[in-house]
C-alpha cells in the first residue's frame, strides 16, 4: 500500500564509477540496509508496547484467557517481560543479532520456522503476481504502440482503471465471476496452480495498472527516437523495433518501479491471503498484529524490510548495469 | 486549449457528481441514510431504490451520495498529509546539503521497507478504528512514496540551466527557491495530488474491509462495501456499487489530473 | 541507361500543410548530389519519403518515383523493408542519437547483416568489427563491445555509417552527417563518404552548412519551405547564385568574412542607436582598459585535467575569442569567468577587482557587470515566464516583474517589436529565443558578456543576423565579449584576439588576424586547414 | 476486438452449462468406507488442539473427532455413559465415583485407567496449563481418589449438581497421561485420546489432519453404530472470509462449512445438493448485556427504557431470514431449565418514554437525544468483530436507529478481539453482547453470581451486567449444591425471573449454530453437549 509513482525513475546514492568504486557503492549500501533493518526493528519493538493490552495475556493463548495469576506472572518471567523496556530491548536486540527471532505467542513455535513455513507461498504469489503484471503491461503497451488509433486510448484507460480497483473488490468480483458463476476456478486456494490464477490475477492487475503508465511514457519515447528511426531504416519490422529496442527502455522506469512494487504487493498479500485463504506472511503478519504476537510482528516486518532492501539494492544494480548513463553520470 | 476529449468529459461529470453529492447530499438523495426500514432489506436495484438496499433496509444510492463527503474527506485529506510530509522530506533531501540527504533518504527508506499496511495496522490498532485514525494511517504510508518522487523532482529542477542563470543574474538564494524552484516543482506536484486522492479512497476502502476504518452506521464506500461481502453470493449490488464509485472517483481524479498536466505542458 | 534513382515533382503533405512539392532530381552510382537547406526546409522529409519513411500521417505522391526497377511509390511494407538497409542505407539526422544507448554498437551494425545477410551470430559480429575498422574506428573489437555513450561524437558517427553499409547498398542518405561534430571529425567523416561514392555507392549528401556539401556533392539543390528554388553543378551555385535566396545564403557564411563586415543586407536599426551604415569599419581605437583577467586558472574534476594554467584579458570594446575542439576546456573557462564554477589554482579579476576569491555574496551586487548567453537559450529560460516577465524581472533584479515601456524599449534594441511581450519562449523559433536571452543580458547594462557557442544549433542565415546583432550592441555600448565556439569561420569574423585551446590547455594566442595569417602551433594550423570552406577543395 | 470476443462467449456458455447440473449423485443405502472428508471453518485457528488450554468452541469443533469425555448427554437431555459405564453421588455429595471401561486404549497404548482421571483433572487444574473453561468448571473438584484399577473417586469441597454437566463437555475430556507429561507445545500440537479419529499433521495456518482410529470402539451410548469410523482421513481447514467459504462448499472444494450466514442458508435451501445442519449451543442465550453497573444503567426504569425502545423482532425477522428464533430467555432453548417471559420484551416506544421522564431525563437535545442535568444520555457498545457474525452487528445497527427515536445516544464501536476485552477490562461498556457456550444452567451461576464481577488477573468478568443481588446469589448456589432435580429446577425458575424482571438483558436469539454440508455426505450429527458435529458416523455417498 505504498503511494502513487510518475513516470520516474528514482535518483540513486551519489557513488558509481568502476571496479575500484564499486567498492563504496557496496559498502554504503549494507550500510543504509543495516541501518533501516535497525530502525525498523527498534520502530516496531516500541510502537507495539503503545497497543493497549498486557502483552503477558496475549502469552497464554490470546486475549481473553481468564488465565490465573500464577500463570500470568509465570508468563512474565519466562518471556521476560517483568524487566524494565530498555533492558528487554537490549535482550532482544542480542538475540536478533544471533539469529534468534524468538517463540511466537500465538502459534507456539519459533518464529524463524513459522516464516520459513509461509515465506514460500507469499513469494510465490508476489513474483508471479510481478511476471504477469508485467506481461500486462508490455501487452498493453504492445497493443497500445502497433493496435492503431484507438487502441493507445483505450489501453491508457484500462491501467488506470486497472491501477484505481481496490484488492478486496477485484478478488470478490474475480470469484463471483470465474467460480461462483462460471465455475472456471476455485474460489479458495487448493494446492496446485489452479488455486493460484485467482490470487494472482487480483494482485497483478493493480499492479499491472500502474506498471503500463510508467512504462507508457518511456516506450513512447523511444518509439519516436531516431535509433529507432535508424533501425526501421535498416529494414527491422515494427514487431523487431518493439521488442528489440522499445521494450527494453520500458524496463527502466519499471525496475525503477520494483521497490514500491514489492511494498504494494506485500500489503496486497495481506488483503489476497485471507480471501483465498492461502498461507502465508501477509495473513500470518493481520493475524499476529490483532493477537498481539510482539515476537511475530517484529519478525515478519523484519524479513519484509530485509526483502524490500535486497529489491532496492538489485534494482539499484540493475540500473547501473542496464543504462550506463546513470554510472557514468556519477548518479 | 486542446478541445476536451470524451473521456475528459465524463471524468469531469462523475467528479462534478462527487463534489455536489459531498456538499449538498440532501439535493441529490433526500432521503436519511442511516434511517432503517426493516421490512424493505435486500431489495434488488429498482426505480425506487436505483442500487438496491442493504441488510437493514436503506438505500444504497443514497447511502453512497452521503458517502461521499466523508470518502473525498479521506482522500483529500490523506493525500494533505501524505504529500505535505514528502515535501518537507523531498524539499530537505533536494535543497539541503549532502549529509541532509544522506539522512532523510535513509528516513524515507526506514518508512518504505515497513509494508504500507503494517503501518496503517499499527496506527490504527494504537489508537483505534475510525476515519480520523484511518486518514492519518493512509496519509503516513502514502508519504514516502511522494517523497521519493518530490526528492528526484528536486534533483531534477535544482539543476536545470534557467536557475543557473537567476544566479548569473545576481538572484540570491532565497529569491532563487521561491520565485523560480518552487513554482516549477507545483507543476509536477499536482499530478501527484490528483493520482494520490484516488489511491487514498482507495487504500482507505482496504482499511474499511479490514474491519480498520469507519465505524458503522457511518455511509463510508469502503465501510458499505466491507459489510456488502459477506452477502455478495446472494445479493450483489451491496458490493459493487460502492466498489465502483470507489474505482470511479479513483479513476475520474487521476484522469482529469492527467489531462490538466497535459493541458499546463502543452499550453 | 536511365539513371540509379529517378524522383519526378515529389509532393508530401501530412493533413492539409504541404511540406515538399515539386522536387524533381536524378541520381547515378557513384554520383553525390547535395541537397541545402534550413532547417523547415523539407530536406529531411524528401530524403526519408524515399524510404518511405516521411512519417506518420504523410501522403506521398509523385509522377516518378523509382529506385532501379522499383517503384518506391507502390512498394509494398515488405518489399521496402527488404529495400531498406539492402539497397538504400540511411544516416538519420540526429546521429548522435541514432544509437540505442542501451545495446553495443557491434549488435547495432550485426543487425543489418541479420535482416539482410545469410551470416550467423558470430559471423555477424564479426563482421561488424571488420565494418567499424573499415569506417577508420581505432581498436573495432573493443569498441563494438561499448555502448553509444562510451564513445566520442566522431566515432559515434562512424558506427552509423557502418549500420547503414552494412548490407552494401548502392545508395546511401546521409542526412546531416556533421553537425555538431569538431571540424577535425567533421572532415574525416566527409573525406570517408567521399571514399564511399568513389566506390561506386550513390549518395545523397542533406545539410543546412553549404561548405560541407559544397566539398562532396557535384550537384546541389536549394530548398526553401518544401521547394526547390534552385539546382545545378556545384560551382554555378556557389559561385554565381541566381536565386536572391540563394545569394543570401552564400553571404551568410561567416567563414571569411572580415570582422564587422554584416553578414545581412544592412538593415536600417530602429531607435536612437542607429549607425550610419558605413562600411565595416571597427570602432576608434579608444585606449582600452582591460575588464576581465585571469591567470594561472586550473580546474580538475575527479582525475580529469579540464582546465591547466589559462589566463586572458579582455579589453573594453573588444571581443577575446576562444576556439576548440569539444573537451578542450572552453566552456569550463567561461564558468569560471562566471564565477559559477570555482577554480582549483588561478584568479579571474573583474573591472580591476578580484572576482573569483570573492565570496558569493560579495559577488552578488557586481553580478550585473557581466552577463552570460548559452547555445541552449529556451533552458535559461524560466519555463513559467511569458518572454515580458523574463526580461521585466531581468531589469529590475527581481523586485517587479511588470512588463512596462522599458522591456518594449528593450526588445526593440535586439530588433524584435512589442507582442513578443505576451509570447512564451517556448512558441518562438531558435534566432528568437537568442535574441530574447541577449535582450535579458543586456538589461542590466553589463560591462562583460560571456558567449558560449551562442549561434553553434542556429542555421547559417539565423546565425547571420544573431552575430550581426552582437556587433551592432558592442558598438553602441562599448560592450566586450569573450567569445567561445569549435566554428573557426564564426568564432574568426567575431574576435578582435583569439586563444586557441587544447586538452585544457592554451596552445596559442594573439591577434586573430595574425593567429589566422601564419599559425604558430601545428593544431592551430590543423584546425585551419579542416574548416570547410565555401570555395571548396 | 470482436475477433477475440467470439471464442470466449462459446466457451462461457459451455461451462455455465456444466456447471448447471451436478453429476447424478450414485445413491447407496448402506454405509461406505473410507474416503477424505475436508471441513472448512470460519473461526480462527486454534492456538492450541489440546481443549484444557484455554478452552474456546473452535477448540471444541475439532476436538470432538479425536477425545472423549467421561459421559455425555442424549436429545432429552439425560446424561448417558460414555468413558464412564457408571457414576454413584456420595449421601454428602461431597464426592462422586465413576467406574471406567475396561477394554479402552489411547492411541499412544496407555490403557485407560482410573490415573487418567487424576491426570487430566490435575492437568486442568494447574496454572502452567492456563486453562479456563475447565479450570471454572471443576473449582469445587479437590482431588481423585483410587477405588480401583478402573474406577475413581472425585472429592469435592462442596456438592457440585453441574460437574456431570461439565465433565460431559469436551473441554474436560480425557486425554492420555503419558501424553500429558510432554511439554505443553508438543501437546498442543498432537494431543492424543481415544477418539474415533487422532491428529496426525498440523500444517498452521493450512490444515489440521485427522485419521481414523482403526482400534476404536468406544463411542458415546446414543452413537450410530460400532467399531472404527467409516472416514478414513478429514482435513480440518480455516477459510475466514464467509463468501468464499459459501463459495468453496458450492464448488465442492470442501464438504462442510461452519459459522454460515442467515442468507446463505436460505441460498442453500433452495439447492438439493447442499443440506442444512441447524445445531443451536447449549448455555447463555444470545443477549445484550445491560451494564447495571454505572450510570445511566444503574437506574432500573432506564434500563427497561431502553428494552422497551428497541425493535428486536423486526430486525431479527429481516436480517435472520427465519433462520433464528426470537428468545425471551436468558438461557439456550436447548436447554429443559430454561424460563422465558415474552411480556417483558414488548417493542413500546410510547412506554420508554413516560420511564425515561419518570427517571428524570426529560430534556432533549437539538438532535433529540435525552438530557439530564447536562449530560446527555448516551451508550457505549463495543462489538466484537470476531464474535458477532454481520448479520448480529447489523441487528446493533437496527437497535441504535430505534433506541436513537426514544432519545438514547447508542455509540458502537466495532472492536478486533484484544481491544473488545481490552474495553470491558476497563468497565468502558453500557451495552455488550458476548456468547457464552456451556452445558447445563450453572452458566447463570457464572453469568450472574456477584462473584462474577471479580476481575480474573488478565482483567476478564463473565458477568457483564454487573447484576449483584445476594438473593439471587443464595439462589445460585442452593441450585448448584441440590442434587433433587424438580427443587433444582424451581430454583433456577426463580433466578431467572429476577434477571429477566430486573431488566438487566435484552435476549435475542438461541446461539445460532448452523452447518451446511455437501447432500451426499450422510450420517452428520451433532452431540447433544456442546452441539458440536461429530463425523464418527459420517460415511461419503460417493
């Protein structure tokens, strides 16, 4: 759920150049990457501490467990919360730095296995979510570029229709539509593909909205150039020009888009996972917030933010690999 | 000015449609939203009711026109908080020096690496459900997106060749950022104030599905569209209209924002 | 044996607007044909409608129109794209561009073999080496492995000629083939389409600068607003032009021409300034006091040595020119003479006082003592501004931005009438915006004004009345230049003194005359010797 | 852009075809062995399979198929053997003896002996379990005595006529002691009993799998047949969101659904294949809570205001389809004991307000609300997103309009589960509405005794109305002490008539409970204890 995006691409960290100058490119990228994983775990340590409720009961099995005072301040000790915050905090930090992500409340099982057991479906959905959102837009724009007039009107239309339909009512209409009526899909997620085309189609049209009009403006662009000129000079057909030259600089903008991709698709999951009813760390990250399960929040937000860095860093890569431009020109 | 195209023309009609129905909602649906009629729940869309009614017997056309004060609120309202923020932290990285850069981008990657609904989720669960709360969860995670944006906007006309001459021309600096920068960067900026109110409708109606948002009997789209689900198998229209007006607000504000650019651009 | 390719009264129109009719002209292997003209002319679209490429929307229509037994007129998609690249190669116009900055050169020109050729990948690629050595690009199988922006504008160009080769055909359009290149590339890239006609290939040569196409092309054709006003050999054109047009543009070429000769009809200047139009004579020599110096000015960025120990006066009145090739330093001079740029060693002195230690706010107040135009005039521009508030702002140092009698007065001066007022710069043609940005620079009444490359992207006859303008303002206010350009013919009429760079370096100075009658330094006299001249040879 | 449409039309209507007519359903008579049986519940997923941890009804639903209780109960409401062939009350009734059978293994081979009831009991009883159904239930229980290798003593500190109600529940059925020496999360994740099924796989957040019991053969006495259960395996999944859930049991993807929606079950009517479970919950009925407790609720005249004031059946009849009866009781029509009194609930905006003047709010605001000295008469009534299906929240919203023309200012505030409790922690509640599910009428005793105002550590009161009368609490206890059923029974009468003439409820509706399952899935039934399913004699007509 992350905000809207032009057509531009973001201006990355100041360093580039060669070999030797990759070096501190590298250096203050894990830099930036363990800062923000820091801020985020710190963040989130204390913002939960501000929900109301006593952390202990959310211990034994959720709230509302008339659970007995013994067993409440057995609870504190075990998990030591009876210690003051800062010294909790600091616990806590040691052990993340271990590895130790600490027992989930909720599920009774350490965290780093709960995650381990849902990463898998989440990045599944939200990769093939990334590919057909993708082939969406390239589509649209294909269509848009060689379908003649009215075509690059009604494609502009679409993704923005596309990019302005809310997850939970595409995926009720995308149910009603192919299972309840047509009987096509199944409306929850079954283990093997057919379970996943639903979910998919709900989180990559969206998407798919978005990545057409940033990638738009730059096949437009290019379509008009002269190195596109010169090649339908040298006799390459429009289908060559398109997928040769335009394509390619449609990909800029776009990975430029990957990161607030990757957040959108993530709070996307959350909505998707629980109508469909697949596992995994959207549903696992609504269902720990309003269980309270501190140690589960911290952890999943944790592997998010981790993931979200290494996008921004391979888009960042990718960058300065694919328009050398932006390396050259020190950005 | 380019002739209005046809779908200029119906964006601006179902815009001119929102704001009379967010001003004057008695004008265009006398009736009371929140009154119940028991006897008359889930009826089909008909003359006397044009999208049905819901399960406690009041009009859903009604209920969407009185809903959409409340919804534009959220979306203006969301999108102030959302840009404001990002300027001040797009303007900081842009203007200042270096290590104020360093900082503020490190800050806008913290808010970005939190999955925008996390954010909202923690706000909301902190200081409970409602529309204030849900606006200001939508304004927050929206920001760094903006500010991203504003910051490379920045970047970008802070080096163009015509500030270069106001300082050849002996304009100090102040001169320089409020008679030549800023007004440049409006330009860009209104695009992103039309595109983030239709997000913000948008985000704020997933708030509502969550169970995060309006409370009830508030006639809030995404509150409406929310308690349509659990009845869609049998009774549609609760869900969809106000799914739509929620897409079509979206997609009207980003439409009219786009060809207002094009007009300034081309002018 | 009718000729190679047979055009009879071509006509393109894209909706109601004409924008070529009646241009008629036959070619034969191994002959170059020029055609001339400004820019709006319709050169470009008579070329490519030969491709079939005039553009989207174009109706192309002719009583003639053949390419050997083809007739490019009702060629099918297919039967041109075969024709394309195989038969007719094409050098677009905007070549720096005309490589995509994302894919190796080498792919570029192994994709002509791909369409046209039996070769497979790597036959294909290295074939395209072989190509780029043929073009004279130094170390092919490195360079084909770079991308377009890796290379030098020269070599650049070479790629593309190379692309359009590729496939051998045996007509090859070269559509503005040198513009924008240093004159030492720009003669190697004519002396290589030289080599190629004499092969045998066709070769229609397109260009605005009458002194390239006049060394290649045996006949040319003149085009003003889609037509041809006048063709013939040569010689007859550049030597006796029939067509006042014609006659305007050969007088336009600055190459040659003495300084402060006008390069237009002496056109009679409005207002209070008017001089008696007498012959070009230069001002009195009036005792002149030196108003901007530097010495000893070093610039380095990261390990590149961009400016090494460069020092210069220039005298009231007077015009210090400085020519070079492109990376030779010269625009970074002028920054730091704007003080826009700080050196690393070396001062810069203004009317006297230091200039370049000052602090930025010191500076700021004598800010209006020197005033800067540049080759992109629209960029300096605010894009927000109508022209009026532009140069109202520039007269009152930013307090008011009313647009009163003065910046009437104003746009007078640089010979353009009131309603330019309410105009944005963006409406205006090239020469316009020049003129506006002059205007702006002068408001302030400077003492100094640093020119860099203003007329370089203008055509001849705009640049003709740009530069005339420049003189008629240095005589009225004593105003002296330092005027930067790589066009030695321009750069030459302009300056009373020249430097001439290099890498950074100054390699000679003095007297214009002197440095043109017997040039000291081998590169000045390479430089000399590669200016394209309107007489040919 | 017709090229394209063409193609897809035909295919469309190809598939509504299909789809129309469902296969011919092979009709056996007789039971079939074998085959996957997969149930998909609305509720959240346990945290914990093992029932003593905690103890909510989700936990009983899926704990049904795999422990067993000591006894249990037939449709008459008769306790039946079940573990227990029999079971004496001691003269004191201070202690009670139940003679095992003799021929029951757990699945993990620990015999079934009287240990296991000693082991379980002190299983509930310890803290670390953080019990709480079963820990209330059993606070008169002392400890177990051994008569014999197959029969217990149960000591009690005082007669306890509910504990054969409460042992009957699945919250306190019997699991293996050797199992209950494992720590308590392995235990939650594979409890073991003598159930017809046991726990095989727990893949969270996915699906729980339950397989047959092949040695199994010690069903309840009202059971449908003998020996090893026909299903071979059932696959317990969570599917929260309600219409996909409707949508999956349509599609076939799963066979049985829980926590269905009044429209749904009127969609489901009208479709042969799909056949309709109605298994009402024993204990409290469905019913707002008036909080007696604070102003403005403390006056009893206000509170009958605003019963009077709220339009109950209508909204009921609307929202619920027919699907739910209106309750005049406090207790589930499932229940013998329970008493109700219609006159009490009759819908009179007219009477509301002549008790409102009488209570001195005689003012009204510009919005119409009541006035009183200054402050305006307003309620606060969190709902719990979680336990009130919509139908329920959107009865709240009926309730508020009409309350709203008597003068009442009714705030709802929809709340996730942790702040619901988080709220009435803090007594920041006039109304509530919170389901309580037990067996037998002691639940009044738990509901409405004064003891009930006392916080439990976490926070947590079962009662509500925060009703304290040491009449009705004397009541209580003399009813939950006597074993004589008719003066139990008066005792109970006269309970409730208090509660109901003191206005201190608005009751609703029995606690709905419905199921709907694919029509070729026989033999479904739900246990008359806690009215959760059991598939034991379930077999697929496939």
């Amino acid at each position: 759920m992350a905000g809207s995006i032009a057509a531009q691409p973001p201006v990355t960290t100041r360093t580039g150049g060669r070999a030797r100058r990759w070096l501190p490119w590298l250096l203050l990228r894990a830099g930036g990457v363990l800062f923000v994983l820091w801020a985020v775990a710190t963040i989130t340590f204390f913002a939960i501490r501000l929900i109301p409720g006593d952390p202990a009961e959310a211990v034994l099995g959720g709230p509302g467990s008339q659970a007995s005072e013994e067993a409440l301040a057995q609870a504190r000790r075990e998990y030591g919360l009876d210690r003051p915050l800062i010294l909790q905090y600091l616990g806590y930090l040691g052990r993340l730095l271990t590895g130790d992500l600490g027992h989930s409340y909720s599920l009774r099982a350490p965290v780093a296995e709960v995650i381990g057991e849902n990463l898998g479906g989440t990045l599944l959905l939200a990769l093939l979510s990334l590919l057909v959102a993708a082939a969406i837009a390239l589509g649209l724009a294909a269509w848009s570029v060689r379908g003649g007039r009215g075509a690059s009107g009604v494609s502009s239309v679409l993704e923005i229709v596309g990019a302005a339909v809310p997850h939970f009512w595409l995926a009720i209409s995308l149910i009603l539509l192919f299972s309840t009526w047509l009987g096509w899909l199944p409306p929850v997620s079954v283990p093997g593909p057919a379970g996943l085309v639903l979910p998919v189609l709900t989180l990559a049209i969206p998407l798919a909205g978005f990545l057409g009009q940033v990638m738009r403006e730059s096949i437009l662009d290019a379509m008009a150039s002269p190195f596109v000129l010169a090649a339908r000079a040298r006799g390459e057909g429009e289908g060559g020009v398109f997928w040769r030259h335009a394509a390619r600089h449609a990909a800029l903008p776009a990975i430029g888009l990957a990161g607030w991709a990757f957040g959108a698709l993530i709070s996307g999951a959350v909505v998707v996972e629980s109508i469909f009813a697949r596992p995994g760390l959207g549903r696992s990250l609504l269902a720990a917030v309003q269980l309270r399960d501190v140690p589960l929040v911290i952890g999943i937000v944790l592997v998010v933010a981790l993931g979200y860095m290494l996008v921004t860093t391979l888009t960042d890569l990718a960058d300065r690999l694919a328009d050398p431009r932006l390396r050259r020109a020190g950005r | 000015m380019r002739r209005p195209r046809p779908l200029e023309l119906i964006a601006a009609a179902v815009l001119l449609f929102l704001v009379l129905a967010a001003l004057f909602p008695s004008l265009l649906a006398p009736g009371d939203p929140l009154a119940i009629h028991p006897a008359e729940s889930f009826l089909a869309p008909s003359w006397a009711h044009p999208f049905g009614t819901d399960e406690s017997g009041r009009g859903i056309y009604t209920r969407i026109v009185h809903g959409a004060g409340p919804s534009l609120v959220i979306g203006l309202s969301a999108t102030a908080i959302g840009i404001g923020l990002a300027l001040v932290l797009g303007l900081a990285a842009g203007l200042g020096p270096r290590w104020l850069d360093f900082g503020t981008t490190r800050f806008v990657e913290v808010l970005f690496a939190f999955p925008g609904l996390l954010l909202a989720l923690l706000f909301i669960v902190i200081y409970g459900p409602g529309v204030v709360t849900s606006t200001i969860a939508v304004g927050l995670s929206t920001a760094p997106g903006y500010a991203r944006i504003i910051r490379s906007q920045v970047l970008l006309v802070r080096r163009a060749p015509y500030l270069e001459a106001a300082r050849v021309l002996g304009r100090g600096p102040a001169v320089r950022v409020f008679r030549t920068l800023l007004p440049n960067l409006a330009g860009s900026l209104f695009v992103l104030v039309t595109l983030g109110i239709g997000q913000s409708i948008v985000w704020a109606s997933s708030l509502s599905y969550l169970g995060l948002g309006a409370v009830p009997p508030a006639a809030e789209w995404g509150a409406m569209l929310s308690a349509g689900r659990t009845y869609v198998a049998s009774f549609w229209w609760m869900s969809f209209f106000p799914g739509l007006f929620i897409v079509l607000s979206a997609v009207s504000t980003t439409l009219i924002g786009r060809s207002l650019q094009n007009r300034v651009r081309s002018a | 044996m009718s000729a190679m390719l047979e055009v009879r009264d071509l006509r393109v129109s894209f909706g109601r607007t004409t924008v070529v009719s009646g241009v008629s002209f036959e070619l034969e292997a191994g002959e170059c044909i020029g055609l001339v003209g400004e820019s709006g002319s319709g050169k470009s679209v008579t070329a490519r409608s030969l491709l079939g490429l005039a553009g989207e929307g174009a109706a192309v229509s002719a009583s003639a129109l053949r390419f050997d037994d083809h007739d490019l007129l009702s060629a099918s998609p297919r039967l041109l794209r075969r024709l394309r690249g195989r038969e007719i190669g094409y050098v677009s116009q905007a070549a720096l561009l005309a490589l995509d900055p994302l894919r190796p050169v080498g792919r570029e020109i192994a994709d002509t073999l791909r369409l046209h050729g039996p070769l497979g990948p790597r036959q294909r690629q290295e074939r395209a080496v072989e190509l780029l050595a043929e073009v004279g690009v130094p170390e092919p199988e490195l360079r084909a492995g770079q991308r377009a922006d890796e290379l030098s504008g020269g070599l650049r160009q070479r790629a593309v000629i190379a692309s359009a080769i590729a496939a051998r055909p045996r007509l090859l359009i070269a559509d503005e083939p040198t513009t924008a290149l240093d004159s030492t590339v720009q003669a190697g890239i004519l002396r290589l389409l030289e080599r190629l006609r004499a092969e045998g290939m066709g070769l229609i040569l397109i260009s605005h600068d009458l002194a390239v196409v006049s060394r290649l092309a045996s006949r040319i054709l003149v085009m003003r607003a889609g037509e041809v006003v006048e063709s013939g050999p040569t010689d007859e054109v550049l030597g006796s032009p029939r067509h006042p047009y014609t006659r305007r543009l050969v007088a336009a070429v600055a190459t040659d021409r003495p300084r402060w000769a006008p390069l237009t009809e002496a056109r009679p200047m409005a207002g209070a300034l008017a001089p008696s139009p007498s012959e070009a004579l230069p001002p009195a020599a009036v005792p002149s006091e030196v108003v901007l110096e530097a010495s000893g000015l070093v610039r380095r960025f990261g390990d590149r040595l961009a400016v090494d120990d460069v020092g210069f006066s220039v005298r009231r009145g007077s015009t210090l020119g400085v020519v070079g090739e492109s990376g030779s330093g010269k625009t970074t001079v002028a920054r730091l003479a704007l003080a826009i740029d700080r050196p690393d060693a070396g001062t810069v002195r203004l009317l006297g006082e230091p200039w370049s230690e000052a602090t930025e706010r010191e500076r700021r107040p004598r800010r209006a003592r020197i005033g800067a135009i540049y080759q992109d005039a629209l960029s300096s521009f605010d894009p927000r501004w109508t022209v009026g508030q532009t140069l109202a702002d520039a007269l009152s140092s930013g307090r008011t931005r009313r647009a009163g009698e003065e910046v009437a007065e104003l746009l007078e001066r640089v010979g353009l009438g009131p309603e330019f007022m309410a105009r944005r710069p963006r409406g205006l043609s090239g020469g316009q915006q020049q003129r506006i940005a002059i205007a702006r620079a002068i408001a302030p009444r400077p003492d100094v004004l640093i020119c860099d490359e203003p007329v370089s992207s203008l055509d001849v006859s705009v640049q003709a009345q740009v530069l005339d303008l420049l003189d008629e303002l240095q005589r009225a206010y004593g105003l002296s230049y330092l005027f930067i350009g790589h066009d030695l013919g321009v750069v030459r009429h302009m300056s009373d003194e020249l430097l001439v760079m290099r890498g950074g370096r100054v390699v000679e100075s003095g007297a214009t005359e002197r440095v043109f009658g017997d040039p000291r330094h081998p590169y000045t006299r390479e430089l000399i010797a590669a200016a394209p001249r309107l007489n040919g040879g | 852009m017709n090229r394209l449409a063409l193609p897809l039309l035909s295919a469309a209507a190809v598939a509504l075809l299909l789809a129309g007519c469902s296969a011919a359903a092979p009709t056996n008579s007789e039971p079939v062995s074998g085959g996957t049986l997969v149930y998909a519940s609305g509720d959240g997923e346990p945290t914990c399979l093992d029932p003593h941890v905690g103890g909510n009804y989700p936990q009983a639903l899926v704990a049904t198929q795999y422990l067993e209780s000591l006894v249990s109960k037939n449709k008459d409401g008769e306790i039946i053997p079940w573990l227990a062939t029999s079971w004496k009350e001691a003269d004191d009734g201070l202690s009670w003896e139940f003679t095992l059978r003799d021929d029951v293994t757990f699945t993990d081979g620990t015999p079934l002996t009287w240990e296991a009831v000693a082991a379980n009991i002190a299983h509930l009883q310890n803290p670390a379990t953080a019990s709480s159904t079963g820990y209330l239930a059993l606070q008169k229980v002392t400890g177990v005595e051994k008569v014999d290798e197959h029969s217990a003593k149960v000591l009690l500190s005082a007669p306890d006529s509910a504990l054969l109600d409460s042992l009957s529940q699945p919250w306190l059925a019997i699991e293996s002691p050797t199992a209950l020496k494992r720590s308590q999360e392995v235990n939650c994740e594979s409890p073991v009993g003598t159930g017809p099924f046991e726990v095989t796989a727990w893949d969270r957040q996915q699906s729980i799998t339950l397989e047959r019991n092949k040695d199994y053969d010690s069903p309840p006495a009202d059971a449908g047949h003998k020996g090893p259960a026909y299903l071979k395996k059932i696959v317990w999944r969570f599917l929260p969101d309600s219409a996909s859930r409707y949508a999956a049991l349509r599609a076939g993807t799963v066979d049985v659904i829980d926590n269905v929606q009044p429209d749904t079950i009127v969609a489901a009517k009208k479709d042969d294949t799909i056949d309709h479970l109605d298994a009402p919950r024993p204990g409290a009925s469905n019913r707002i809570e008036l909080n007696s407790g604070k102003a403005p609720f403390d006056d009893e005249r206000v509170r009958e205001a605003f019963i009077r004031s709220a339009d109950v059946d209508d909204a009921v009849k609307s929202l619920f389809f027919g699907t739910a009866k209106r309750s005049y009781s406090a207790l589930s029509s499932v229940d013998k004991l329970g008493y109700s009194d219609k006159s009490l609930f009759g819908y009179d905006q007219k009477a509301a307000a002549t008790l409102l003047d009488e209570a001195g709010w005689t003012e009204k605001d510009a919005e119409g609300y009541r006035v009183k000295d200054g402050t305006r008469l307003e309620l606060d009534f969190p709902v719990s997103t979680n336990q009130s299906i919509p139908a329920e929240q959107s009865l709240f919203e009926q309730i508020q309009a009409t309350a709203k023309q008597a003068g009442f200012k009714v705030d709802l505030h929809p709340l996730d589960l942790s702040s619901w409790y988080g709220a009435l922690a803090k007594n920041d509640y006039n109304l509530v509405s919170a389901p309580y599910t037990k067996v037998g009428p002691d639940v009044l005793r738990i509901l409405y005794h004064s003891d009930g105002t006392i916080p439990a550590p976490s926070g947590y009161f079962a009662n509500l109305a925060q009703l304290k009368d040491p009449k009705l609490d004397a009541l209580l206890v003399q009813a939950s002490e006597t074993s004589d059923q008719d003066e139990r029974a008066a005792l109970y009468k006269q309970a409730q008539q208090i509660v109901l003439e003191g206005y201190y409820i608005l009751p609703l509706y029995d606690q709905q409970n419905h199921f709907l399952y694919r029509a070729d899935v026989k033999g479904i039934r739900a246990l008359p204890t806690v009215s959760t399913p059991t598939f034991y004699d379930a077999w697929l007509d496939r």
